[in-house]
C-alpha cells in the first residue's frame, strides 16, 4: 500500500537554480498505480508560491480527493523575485523543464501542466520551446494574451508614475545592448499601476532587468499571442467570468490562435463565480479540471 503524501522535495534547473517543490499523492495500492495515475504540475502566478492563496494553496488537495496528484513548484518568480533580480521570464522555462524531467525519471507516465495567471504565460512558451517534451496536456488559469500589452493599458489607464514609455526607455538606456548578461540592474517602483491613488495596494515594483523580459515591448515571449501557435498539447483554458484584470477575450482569442495554427484539441471554459483566481469557485474548477483529463487520456 502506497500512503498519501505530502513532501517537500527540492531540484535543481539546468541552470543551477534550486526549485523548491510540494508533491501531494493519493493512496495506491502499488506503485504502479502511482505513477500512472495522473500528476499536476503547478506554477504559480506573480509573487506567489505554492502556499500561497486560492489556485496554489486549495487546488492539490482537491485534486486528490479526485485521483489526481500534483507537484507544486516554487520558480524564480516566486516570492520577491521580481524585486531581487532572479525573476528572468525567458530562464524560467529551465524551471518547469526539471519538474517534468524530475517526475518522468521517478517514473510518472501521465504528466500535465497548470500555470495560474503568470503561470499560465510561462507554462505555455515553456510548452512551445519544448515541443518533445512528453506531457500530456496543459491548463492555462486566467492566462493574458501579452503580458507587455496588457500592463501597458492597465499603466496607461491609471496614469501610472513614471509612464510605461518612460521606464521603457530608463531601462533601455540602464541594461544596454546585453540585457540579460548587463551588470547593471536597479530597483524601481511605480505608483498608481493598479488604481488612481498612491496606495501601496496600487504600486508594484521590479527591477529594470526582470521587468525588460517580463513586460517590456522587446519582452517576445512573455506575448503569449506570439508563442501561442507552437503549443501542439492538448490544451484548457480556463477564465473566471468576473476576472478584474483580464478581458473576456483574451483565452479564447488565445485559443482560437492554438487551433488555427493546428492543435485539434484545445478547449476554453468560463467559470461561474470567479474572478483572476478560478479557485473561487473550487467545486467547478476542480471537477473541470477533472473531467478534461479523463478525456484525454481516454483518446
């Protein structure tokens, strides 16, 4: 008899970058059936980690309850990444790469991927950079279709101090012609990028290094539109109906570009009472979620 778990469990990134890692597991009768069982691979969304709140924190547990496993990941984006410099979009995908790498040498068969909101942004360009990669299936949780676009109407509406073209510019002229490998990188924050106050609860801050590949115009692939047509696993989509910071549009926009460039098995679900976090309504997320992959691994 194989005992429910739940472990902390720590890997390495191509990179060298540590991945600290919660892998939840029903009770099987074998080994066997532990690793066909399904198995999740989470990442969160910006600043999160896999304690945090709503998708990260509820989703495994329920998963579980319905036979299905998960292995939560905490990527560089995690915690104060962003802030400290290690939060680099393009590297990330080295991130999910050992999670998946990680589970197929422990011997899992079935494994699929769930990125929530800045999750679903990196697991999709991880997911058209690897297109060998062997998963299943993946779920994008309120996924932006250009994550540069889209901060610079959010900035744009509010006002935002300074302007998206003017930390564009500061950090074009700061970070060079070698942004990634430029030894220079500074803290920056700005007021009124949530709302038309100078609350705290509107700032957000970055470093010019993290904020160049993550929101920038030259951030490619951080505009999912532009990676979206390489993704060939099945997908779901899924988006709250209330979501407060994406448009209606934007999966199934998303979507339609998946399915144009030739993937025949992408789906897109609204879920009821929800906003950004589809884990506000954890009954019709969770059985979603469910039904979709017993329908794909019955094909």
């Amino acid at each position: 008899m194989i005992e429910r778990q739940r472990r902390l469990i720590s890997i390495n990134s191509k990179d060298d970058f540590l991945i600290h890692s919660l892998l939840v597991t029903g009770e099987h009768e074998k080994s066997e059936d532990l690793f066909r069982t399904p198995i999740v691979i989470m990442v969160h969304g910006v600043l999160g980690h896999f304690l945090a709140r709503g998708t990260p924190r509820q989703l495994p547990l329920l998963l579980t309850e319905r036979g299905i496993n998960s292995f939560s990941i905490n990527t560089r984006m995690a915690h104060l990444g962003q802030i400290l410099g290690k939060a680099i979009f393009d590297s990330t995908e080295f991130d999910i790469e050992a999670a998946v790498d990680f589970l197929k040498n422990k011997g899992f068969e079935n494994i699929f991927i769930l990125g929530f909101s800045l999750g679903a942004n990196l697991a999709a360009y991880y997911a058209a950079k690897n297109p060998e990669s062997g998963i299943r299936g993946m779920i994008l949780e309120g996924c932006a279709y250009s994550l540069p676009d889209s901060q610079k109407k959010r900035w744009d509406r509010w006002g935002s101090i300074p302007s998206y073209d003017k930390v564009y510019e500061k950090a074009r002229v700061l970070l060079g012609d070698d942004p990634l490998n430029s030894p220079r990188d500074e803290i920056f924050l700005v007021n009124r990028a949530w709302g038309d106050t100078m609350n705290p609860f509107h700032n957000e801050i970055y470093t010019y290094k993290t904020w160049w590949f993550m929101r920038s115009p030259q951030a490619r692939h951080a505009k999912t539109c532009t990676v979206m047509a390489g993704v060939k696993v099945p997908l779901l989509f899924l988006q709250g109906v209330n979501d407060d910071i994406l448009e209606e549009w934007e999966c199934r926009e998303l979507a339609r570009l998946a399915s144009e460039a030739g993937n025949r098995s992408v789906k897109v679900r609204y879920i009821k009472d929800a906003m950004h976090d589809c884990m506000e309504n954890p009954e019709s997320t969770s059985k979603t979620i469910t039904d979709w992959i017993g329908e794909i691994l019955s094909l």
